[in-house]
C-alpha cells in the first residue's frame, strides 16, 4: 500500500523533526504551536478513541499503528531519530503531537483546585485520578508546573483527551467562583482547619497546594474556609496527589 512508498527520515535536521523535538523540550513553544508531545503506542490508541486532535504521529519503519490512524499525518523515522525525539529513555516506536483543547468556562460542577504544584508526576496522577473518580473540572493556577509538559502527559495516562482542567490566574479563578458560585476552601495544616469527614463539599472546590509550602497566602485569603486530613499525629503530611485522591473521594460520595 500507501506506506511502501514512504521515505524514511534519517536527518535530525528535518523541519518536522525538529519541530517535534521542540515540542518535547520548549514550554515556550508549546503555548506557540498550540500542541504538545505524547509518546508511546497506548497514548496514541486513547487519543484515537477519545478523538483528540492529533497533528502528526512519528513512527518507526515497521512499527503497527492503530487501523484508527488511518488519515492522521505520519512519518516514518529510523529508530536513533525517534530515540532523539523522543522525551523518554525508551520510545516503543510511537511519538505525537496533540493540539490543545479550548477552555470552557461554564458551570464546572465537582471541581478541585491545584495551586502551584511542582512536579509534574504529581498533576499527572491528579489529574488520571480526578478523571477516575469523576471529577467535573480540575482547575490549575499560581505558579503550576506546565500541564503539557511530557512527563506531566504521561502520569496523566490519557487523561488529558477526557479531563475537563482549565488554567487560570488567581484573578480569573476569583471571577469565575463569583460567577458560577463557587466556594474555594482550602487543604490545610492549620489549627482552625475542619475534618474532612465532617465537612460538606457540596459546591466547594477543595484547593490543594504545593508540595514543601502548602496552600499560598495569597489563595488562603481567596478561601472560604480549610480542612484538614484526619491521621497520625507523628506523621507530618501526604504527598500531593495522595492527598487529593482522598478529597476527591470524599467529595464523590
């Protein structure tokens, strides 16, 4: 067929590779192009399914890709090319780019708030666990690591094509609670901090924050009110994304 006649790329200095390359390393470029990178055969297979708009697959010279990939712009590349591309150590023969989706600012439902989390292993899994418990709206604000960065897109594992998140400033996350009623309370250490098992998270959007400093001053004045993760006095906090799944639980029930 259409692929016998395909040319390999061999060069890292083609414009498409190059490009690619970019994608993976350029937080800058990224927001510039609108896209970002995903690696890997069960990444691309969730795109397909959940109809994320994807730009350009790169593929090894025999690697099988998904009959769904039919139509979809694709290279063909030798395996040192897709290795260099490529922002894991081992690439499976599957690299692409993925255009970022718009953000709609409606009524968010079931919402949790990331205020300026750092590490990236951290909003993926938040975001996977947020799409597997539910969750309406993830919202993103201060100084936050770049979702679309392809360590952030991997722990996410998909969830980024079927998770509604929305970046925001803390100036447009104060006009949005306005607008659409939502409460902000805040996941904190804090001696006036409520248990979480007796708190109502109805219309509440728990804000979670970051990993060594906690929820930021400047978002604690944002909030209505906190909480607290009821556990062993002689342990001193949970990680981040543990912590928001037992929030999340709590706010699913």
């Amino acid at each position: 067929g259409a692929f016998l006649s395909m040319e390999i790329i061999t060069s890292r200095q083609n414009k498409a590779i190059a490009e690619m390359k970019k994608l993976g390393a350029k937080a800058a470029f990224r927001r510039e192009k609108g896209e970002y990178l995903c690696d890997g055969i069960k990444l691309l297979k969730e795109a397909l399914l959940w109809k994320a708009e994807i730009s350009l697959i790169l593929a090894g010279e025999d690697t099988v890709l998904p009959p769904e990939a039919e139509g979809v712009r694709t290279l063909r590349c030798t395996r040192d090319i897709l290795e260099y591309v490529s922002p894991v150590q081992t690439t499976d023969g599957i690299i692409f780019s993925v255009k970022m989706k718009t953000q709609i600012k409606d009524a968010p439902g079931r919402t949790l708030v990331l205020d300026s989390l750092q590490d990236p292993g951290n909003v993926g899994t938040i975001l996977r666990t947020a799409n597997a418990l539910g969750m309406d709206t993830v919202i993103l604000t201060g100084d936050i690591c770049d979702i679309y960065n392809p360590k952030t897109v991997r722990a996410a594992m998909g969830a980024l094509f079927r998770q509604r998140f929305l970046l925001m400033s803390y100036d447009e996350l104060v006009a949005f609670s306005e607008e659409t009623g939502l409460t902000l309370i805040a996941a904190a250490l804090s001696p006036e901090a409520k248990d979480l098992r007796e708190v109502s998270l109805e219309g509440k959007a728990v804000v979670i924050g970051n990993e060594g400093k906690g929820v930021s001053e400047k978002m604690l004045s944002l909030c209505r009110g906190e909480l607290i993760i009821p556990m062993n006095s002689a342990c001193e906090s949970l990680n981040a994304a543990i912590a928001a799944a037992i929030i999340m639980w709590e706010a699913m029930k």
